[in-house]
C-alpha cells in the first residue's frame, strides 16, 4: 500500500502524522512533520532518496507513532490545494520507458523491473532528474580527491555503469515481483560500485551509504563482535562471470590430467612390448665376419 499527497496548487503544504491510538502519543516528538511541494507526489510517511520533495522532522521509523495499526494524518497550508490517495499493490508498479525516465532507462538491466511510483503526472520525470543528480554526485565523489588517503584509480566505464544502476535503483526502488511492494536496492547493486571502482563508499565519504547497511536487498542482517557478516552474502567476486572462468580451468586442468594419464599409459605399453622381444645371438658371428 502506498499513501501520496500532491499539491495542485500553491507553494506546498505541511504534513503531520500522528499515531491514531491516543495510548501512542507520548515522547518527544508526538508526531512526525513533512513538507510537499507542488509537481512532486510525497510518499507517506517515510521520507527517502525516492521520495523527491519531503523530508522528515526529528523522528525515526520507531517512534511511536508508528507503533499503531492507524495514522492521522493532518494537513495544513495556505491558499494551496492538493490531493491524498490510497493505493494498493500492483498498481503502485509500471516500467520505465524512453518518455518517463530517458536517463534510468537507458540502462537494459534497470529495465528488467517494475518501479514504485507512477508514470504519469511528471512523476517518474522528476525522478528521473533526481536520479541523474544523484549519478552526477556520486561519480564525483567516487572521483580521486586532491588530498585523499585511500587509494583510488581513473573511473573506467565499468564503474560508471555500476554507479548509474546504484543511483536509479535507489531513487526509483524497484518492486516485488510476487507482492508489488517496494524494496530497496540490492546489496550486490551497491558491490558492484565498490567492486569496479576500486573504492569503498567510505573511502568517498558517503558511510551512511556503506554496503554493511542493513537496508540493502540479500546483504547483511548481523555482524560479529569484529564487524563481519555472519550471512553469506553473494560478493562480485563470485559472479557468474569469474565462476565460468574458474570453471574453463577445471575443465582444462581435468583435460591436461586425462591427456597426461594417456601418454603415460602408451610409454608403459611399449616398454612392456620391448621387455618381452627375445634376442637371437645364434648369427651373431655372421655379422661379425661382414
């Protein structure tokens, strides 16, 4: 289920979101705060790198005004209108295409899935935009600095490549294929960027994106004491495409083997043919006398 505000008119509107269960409201803060701005739909109620144009207020996915099954939400603005929704599953999915995301579906492997949001009402667009900036953004912080401490070696197109999947998927998020609900990107996506770029997020100074969060898809659920994944993760390093050549080198190593055992096996039967020639020395003076 997906809940969106968008104004139609105005400047934008304040959003505020309380527990329905009065038992809920208690602490600092009672309720959690956004702000929508005209032509951008504001998912509610968690703000994040998809949710172009809103931001949150001093509160965190555990307050308790999440606790409850009901939220209230309050809206309030000055001589602005706007429109609230509620929609469900599938309905929250469409694909991207050449009109309604020019730079994210460009890429064939982000066109493999469906997107959360929707591809009308210049929604996707702004998307789109937000996630070019954010492409833009991370290949300059993924960029060698003047006084860097950590190794770092010339963008190749590989990384490049890497780092526009990373920044679509994050802006976009794409959805279950079996629910329609909406994921996060996935451990690998954010690898690859470390992987063929030879640097870490830390490294670019981005550690609130590091890949040992927990909110990326099939990566790290718990750590040791020493901070190492206690779930096997599935690393670049072992892609499909370096287990093919590990592969080709068991094969050539099993056929080297094979090849060797048959060679041996030739220069055992011909020394065995030669052990048993019986040497007739009854003429040899015939050949001495010549």
């Amino acid at each position: 289920m997906r809940v969106d505000v968008e104004v139609l008119s105005g400047l934008g509107v304040e959003v505020n979101i309380y527990s329905d269960d009065c038992a809920w409201r208690f602490g600092t803060p009672l309720q959690t705060q956004y702000w929508c701005f005209k032509g951008v739909r504001c998912d509610i109620p968690d703000p994040r790198h998809s949710n172009f144009g809103s931001w949150r207020v001093s509160s965190s996915d555990d307050d308790p005004l999440y606790l409850g099954q009901n939220l209230r939400i309050v809206i309030r603005g000055f001589d602005a209108s706007f429109q609230i929704r509620q929609i469900l599953n599938y309905d929250n999915c469409n694909s991207l295409t050449t009109e309604n995301a020019p730079f994210c579906s460009s890429e064939s492997t982000l066109n493999q899935h469906l997107y959360w949001g929707e591809d009308n009402a210049g929604s996707y667009l702004a998307k789109d935009r937000n996630a070019e900036e954010f492409y833009f953004n991370l290949t300059k912080a993924f960029s060698c600095g003047v006084s860097d401490h950590c190794q770092c070696r010339e963008q190749t197109e590989e990384c490049r490549r890497a780092i526009k999947i990373y920044a679509c998927e994050s802006i976009f998020n794409p959805c279950d294929t079996l629910t329609g609900f909406e994921i996060w990107p996935t451990y690998r996506t954010c690898r690859d960027v470390e992987y063929y770029c030879a640097w870490t997020f830390l490294c670019a100074g981005l550690p609130h994106l590091t890949c040992n969060h927990s909110f990326y898809l099939h990566g790290i659920t718990q750590v040791t004491p020493d901070d190492k994944p206690v779930n096997k993760l599935d690393e670049p390093g072992s892609s499909g495409f370096n287990k093919g050549y590990i592969a080709l080198i068991v094969l050539g190593a099993l056929l080297v083997a094979v090849l060797l055992a048959a060679g041996l096996y030739i220069l055992y039967q011909r020394s065995s043919a030669m052990g048993s020639v019986v040497f007739d020395d009854s003429r040899l003076g015939e050949y001495e006398a010549m």
